[in-house]
C-alpha cells in the first residue's frame, strides 16, 4: 500500500512485491550485487541468501519453533 502511495496507477496487484527505485522487479544479479555490498562494506567472508536462510532456521529452532514447522 505504501508504494501504491508513492507510485500511484504505475503498479498494480500483480506486480512483484519487491521492486527497484525504477519499478523493475529485483533480479537475482541485483541481489547479488546488494549482497557483495554488504559482504564488501562490513568484511564479511561468506554472506549469501543461503547462509541467511540457515541462519533463520537456526535461531527459529533456537527459540522453539518445532522443526516441521520451519521446513514448510
């Protein structure tokens, strides 16, 4: 609802759900750019989507949340 405040008509209900400033639908070279970024500008070894998702998982266990759950 928000970017429909900010862009107007430009987007639609179908349209992706995360976007550039540009209104293009966010690519996987544009994640991996905005990864290698962060990797970069905190010196970071290894940072990756995966590595987050393992690290999500992890700490839902860590706090409870049944395995089943978390694989769903």
């Amino acid at each position: 609802m928000e970017s429909k405040k900010i862009y107007g008509n430009d987007l639609n209900d179908e349209d992706y759900i995360f976007i550039t400033a540009n209104l293009d639908p966010i690519s996987s070279s544009y994640l991996m750019k905005m990864f290698n970024a962060l990797k970069n500008k905190h010196q970071i070894e290894r940072f990756s989507a995966h590595i987050l998702r393992h690290t999500y998982v992890s700490i839902l266990i860590a706090e409870g949340v049944a395995i089943t759950t978390t694989i769903e």
